[in-house]
C-alpha cells in the first residue's frame, strides 16, 4: 500500500499535461487529490476540484485546507505563452504562494515543477551549449528568456522555503513531456534534423514517470530542497550519442563515454535519491548518423 494511501494532496496546475498524468497516478495510489486548475478539463477526476488562481491567496488557502502533501504544477510553460512579463511574474508568484501558505500551515512536503530551462541553455538566444555532457545539476547556468529565469527563481524560492518553513520540497527539472504517441512522433523529427535536440541533449520523458517521480519525489526520505533532472534513460534520437556529440557538440567537454542511445545528462541524483528509474522508454532502432 502507497503511503499517500488516504492522504490529501494538493495539485495546482491539475489541467495540464502533467497534472492530468499526476492525479490520475495519484487517484490510483488512494491518494484524495484536491485539484486546483484555472480552467475545467472533462478528463480531470479528482476528490476535490477547485477552479483558481494560484496567484491568488485566497484561492491558494482554501485549495490547501486539510492538504497534507503539495504538487505545484500551475505555470505558463514557455516562453511564447504569454507576454515576459506575464510568464515571468505568473510563475514565480504562484510558486512563491503556494509554498509560502503550505509552510506556514505546516505542510512537510511539496514537489514542484521546475525545468530543463532552469539552465537557460535551450531557449537562450545566443548560440550556445552545455558546459560538459553528461550534463548535470551543478552546471553553470546562461538565462536569456523569462521563462528560464522563471524556473531558476523557482527553484529558490524552494530553498528559501525550507530554510524558512523546514518545508521538504523537491524540484524536478523536467525535459519535454508528453505522452508516447507524440514522443514517437518527435522521436521522427528527431531523426530528420538530429542538431535541433542538442540544447535539450535530446532528452525526453512520458507523462507517466513524469507522474511517478512525483510520487517518488512525495514520499522519499530526503529533507532538504533537492533540485533534479529527470529524464528517460534513453534519448529521442535513433543514433547513437557519441555519434550525435562527435557531429553536433566536438568541442564540448565530456567525462565519460555514453553507451548507445544513453541519454547524455547525469541522473545519478535522482536514481540514488529517489530510485528513479523511467518505466517508459521509447523502443527506436540505432542508425547511422549520415550528414
């Protein structure tokens, strides 16, 4: 039995492509979910479906009544999403919201979704890579878009959290998620131009362990503000990554061969941390990288 078995767990953004996947997850490990969403969705079932503003206090206090657990899921997730100003300004006082109020109510737990752009290298409007492959947290970071800048101050506002609170919360930087049908389909674009995935180091993860690492991010035995990558273990390209990184990054540092299709980002913190392992893998053949 889950340990979030009967337990009320807050999901803000519960609409959205994760959060669809999240309280379905949680749904099936007994979890009484309350699903904060600014908009309806007729495939959202949950215990308690609140509509709001994850901005709003009001809004954010009355989602978080009886809440044991927090997933923070509510952002405008691009760039393009809105004007800077609004992506900017929504994320990071939705965030700085939702894990103010549950700190102060107590609450011991919250994961939230940060992302891959937290570094600022995929939408960064210079032409520039990764420091080194396998890519890692502690990665110096080059912000050029509102969005990334959004997800960085997000990931401080996780730390300031804890040290205020002693609220545990877990960040996951996540890569593009999706469902399998449209991963096969990018895995496709993938192979045709193989150079666009380099800033994302062709990384990639199903909505379902995206789904699953949050429960392992809600119930493992970590205290602190923890940021992750996660990803598949395995890239959206049919080469093999040497081969992509010997034709599109020959000039970037690498500490270690990659076997196969090995995704080149270092997941060791969030296998040993939280026994993350992804569960849905794309199943592509390894061609021969002709250019």
């Amino acid at each position: 039995m889950s340990p979030l078995n009967g337990r009320r767990v807050l999901v803000t953004g519960a609409a959205g492509r994760i959060g669809l996947a999240t309280v379905e997850h949680l749904n099936e490990l007994g979890a009484r979910v309350t699903a904060l969403t600014n908009v309806e969705h007729p495939d959202l079932k949950a215990d308690r479906v609140l509509i709001g503003d994850t901005r709003s206090e009001p809004d954010v206090a009355r989602a978080l009544e009886g809440a044991e657990y927090v997933v923070h899921l509510a952002a405008l997730a691009h760039p393009s999403a809105g004007t800077p100003y609004d992506v900017y300004a929504i994320n990071v006082v939705s965030t700085f919201n939702v894990l103010a109020q549950a700190g102060a109510l107590g609450i011991e737990r919250a994961v939230i979704a940060s992302s891959i752009n937290a570094t600022g290298i995929p939408f960064n409007p210079h032409e520039i890579k990764p420091a080194y492959f396998p890519w890692d947290e502690k990665a110096p970071a080059d912000v050029g878009d509102p969005y990334s800048l959004s997800k960085q101050n997000d990931e401080n506002t996780a730390r300031m959290a804890w040290r205020r609170w002693g609220i545990d919360v877990v960040a996951f930087r996540f890569p593009h998620v999706n469902s399998a049908e449209v991963l096969q389909r990018l895995a496709g674009n993938a192979r045709e131009t193989p150079a666009a995935g380099l800033r994302e180091a062709w990384s990639y993860l199903d909505t379902r362990d995206a789904a699953y690492s949050i429960e392992l991010g809600l119930t493992a035995p970590a205290s602190g503000a923890h940021t992750f990558f996660v990803a598949a273990g395995t890239t959206l390209a049919p080469y093999a990554t040497e081969d992509l990184l010997d034709a599109f990054a020959p000039d970037v540092r690498r500490s270690r061969r990659f076997i196969g299709r090995e995704v080149p980002i270092d997941l060791t913190a969030v296998r040993t941390v939280l026994g993350f392992q992804a569960r849905h893998e794309l199943d592509l053949p390894t061609l021969p990288l002709e250019l």
